[in-house]
C-alpha cells in the first residue's frame, strides 16, 4: 500500500482551510462521529464499466455527513457562545446535525427550514430537540430569516458550508476514503453550497495531487456549475436532490473549487431516480436524491470514467418514504415492468374477462382496472378500459401488445 503522506503536495496557498485544520477536525470528531463504511461494488461497478467504491455516509445517525463539520463548528464554540445558543438554516441535513450535536453538547440550537423541506427532514431535526422555524421559498430566504433573527437574539449563526470549521469537518470524508481505498483515481461529489467537495479536495489533493475530483449538481440547480463557467443556467424548481438545491454557493467553497475541481456533471430528474432506484436494488441502501447524484453522473456518462477507480459519497439518506415508493413506481414504468394500457372495448358482458384471460396467457399481471364510460368520446354502446399491468421487461411489453393487436384489440400505451 502506497504512502500517500510522501506524495508531492498541491499548492494550497491562500485558503481558509488546510490539511492540518482537516486532521484536528478528525480528532475532534473522532468516537462521536461513525467512521462509515467504503465499500467496493461488483454490480455498480460492472454496471458502469469502473471500479466503484461507495462511502456510505447515509449510515451516520443523523443519515448525513452533514453532522461532521456541524460538530467540528459547535466544539469551537466558547463557554459564553453557547450559552448564547446558535442558529442555522438549512434544507434539512445540516438541521440535524446541528440539532443532533447541540443537544449532545447542552447548546440551545434555533433551526430555519424552507417551506417545501421534506416532513421527514423537519420532524427528525424536532425529535434532535431543536426549536424549528420553516419559513422562505428558497434557502437563501431562509438564511437571511436565520440571519436577522439570531442577531437579535445574540445567537451564533452556523453556516452549512460557508465556514471553515465547517469546511475542515466535512473534508474528514476524503480522509477516510483514501485511508481505506488510497488507490482510488477519481472522487465524484454532490455540489450544493460546496462545503462537501471543498473539505474532500483539500484534504485529498493534499494527500494525492493526481486525484481527480468531479463534482454533481442537478440541473435545476446548476449553481456552481455557473460561477465556475460564468454560465447563466437558470436555478430553479422542485428536484428530487433538495439537499444539493442551492441557488447560490458559497463565497469560500467557490474559490476552493474552481482551484481544486477538475469538472462538473449536470444530472437531471430521470437519472437522479434512476440512481436512487438502482442503489435500493442493488445496494439493499437507501440515499436520498442529494446522495445519489454521484451515481447518477456515472450511470448517464459511463464513458467519463471508464476503467477508473471511483469513489463516490452517498452523502445523505433522509427521504420520505411515499417518495421512495413514487421513485421505485417510476423507474418501473420506465424499465417496462409497469405500464398503463387504455383499450376501446364493446360495453357488453364478458369483454373484460376476454382481454384479462389474453393478458393471462401472455404472461401479464393486472394491477389496477377502471372503466371509463362517460368522460370519453367512444359511441355510447363502448367503453374505455384503462389498466395498469406488469410485465417482466420493456420486451415482454411489445410481446403483449402484438398478442392484444392480433387479437383484434386496440390498445395503446399512455
């Protein structure tokens, strides 16, 4: 195993941040913080044509790296400072982690969260025993809210990203990463503000300045994407990756990332999904939108890092569980395995047994059925028949369909 300590350095003059505020960060994190798990997938990785190493920090307790650099941030804190309580605003993960941590450390904590900010997030940073307040469309409302109501309470705000202490405490991931995977040749990250990818490119750049580090944002959110490029993407928008849905990033994170990041991929809704899917079939894990980002920039442009060691951050795991069923539903219907076929049938006795009996003998499961007899422009002697099916892939789909049309039936996907 290569020591990496001796590996030429990668200028890091002039940042906020250092290699050593990153290694006292991992002490003093160190036994109140999991030191999650990074494990390579031979399904992912055969998958994506890579070798693939997941670092699953969805199995933190809180289900968020996000706690790493919230406790690094409060530990800093004088006796008088929390006594002073602190303040934070965030989209959820940051919510926990501060709520989780000050209630470890006995420091009265005051959460801001954006309307639209998933129930789960919200009830799980009030079990934390924060006092919550869900205010502004945006994050950006939300923390100029939290900004205007902690000073005048004399509280100390507690930026998710765009703080050193913070940055350093999320760079403890890159750290354990290439302590247990030092071979690795590309770390792909989530981008919301930045704190994540700032903490993991210093911390691993400093260690192996070959590394290429590739950063994901969604495509409704391409906010670092357009201050790197001096793009003008529009911000906008409900994305399954609400953590990473970050209209403008950090003063700091953006310096650290345009020195230190070699690219940024877009992924849009379907392949957010898709990774999220993909990870709950293969991985038996659960990783919000935010998390799967990073699969999902491999899984749309395999060709990127094709025959690369790849570490990828599944950075959180809170999702609402009627949404995991809505995403799952949906990467069905988009496999082929879950389909809704609509049939112009005579309204006579025994019609919708015979298509039934049809779609017995080719192998198709009936899920749902309805009848629609008066909202349709069918003669009043026929009905529309809609019925949702299921069918073991996109192929056995058309083979349904031709056995329907040869049965003399019109029947279409919709």
């Amino acid at each position: 195993m290569a020591d990496l300590s001796q590996t030429a350095s990668t200028d890091l003059a002039g940042f906020p941040v250092v290699p050593a505020d990153i290694h006292a960060a991992a002490d003093t994190i160190r036994g109140a913080v999991v030191e999650t798990p990074c494990g390579y997938s031979r399904t992912l990785s055969s998958i994506c044509g890579c070798d693939i190493w997941l670092k699953f920090e969805n199995l933190q307790f809180t289900s968020s790296f996000k706690e790493r650099g919230a406790l690094n941030r409060l530990t800093a804190l004088s006796a008088e400072e929390r006594a002073r309580g602190v303040i934070a605003m965030s989209a959820g993960n940051h919510a926990q982690g501060v709520a989780y941590h000050a209630k470890r450390l006995g420091i009265p904590a005051t959460i801001v969260m954006p309307v639209g900010t998933p129930m789960v997030k919200v009830e799980n940073t009030r079990h934390h025993g924060a006092e919550v307040v869900v205010t502004g469309a945006t994050l950006e409302e939300a923390a100029a809210f939290a900004r205007s109501h902690g000073e005048d309470r004399g509280m100390i705000f507690v930026h998710p990203y765009d703080d050193p202490l913070v940055i350093a405490g999320q760079g403890t991931v890159g750290l354990e990463m290439l302590k247990a995977v030092p071979e690795l040749d590309t770390l792909v990250v989530p981008i919301g503000g930045g704190g994540l990818i700032s903490g993991i490119a210093i911390a691993a750049k400093s260690r192996k300045p070959s590394l290429r580090i590739v950063g994901v944002e969604a495509w409704l959110y391409p906010s670092m994407y357009n201050a790197i490029h001096g793009s003008n993407l529009p911000a906008r928008g409900d994305t399954l990756a609400e953590g990473i849905a970050v209209k403008s990033p950090g003063k700091i994170t953006t310096e650290i990332v345009r020195r230190l990041v070699d690219d940024i991929a877009l992924v849009n809704e379907a392949e957010l999904e898709r990774a999220v899917a993909t990870l709950i079939s293969i991985e038996k894990t659960v990783v919000e939108g935010a998390g799967a980002a990073g699969l999902a920039a491999l899984m749309s442009d395999p060709t990127r890092f094709a025959g690369e060691k790849v570490g990828l951050i599944l950075s959180g795991g809170n999702i609402d569980t009627r949404l995991i069923a809505s995403v799952l539903t949906r990467e069905l219907a988009r496999e082929g395995r879950l389909t809704q076929l609509s049939l112009d049938i005579p309204d006579r006795p025994g019609q919708l047994a015979a298509v039934a009996a049809l779609l017995a003998e080719a192998g198709a499961n009936i899920i749902e059925v309805s009848h629609q007899r008066t909202f349709s422009d069918l003669p009043a002697k026929a009905t529309l028949l809609q019925l949702v099916i299921e069918t073991r892939d996109s192929a056995h789909l058309d083979e349904v369909m031709a056995r329907l049309s040869a049965s003399g039936l019109s029947a279409r996907c919709t």
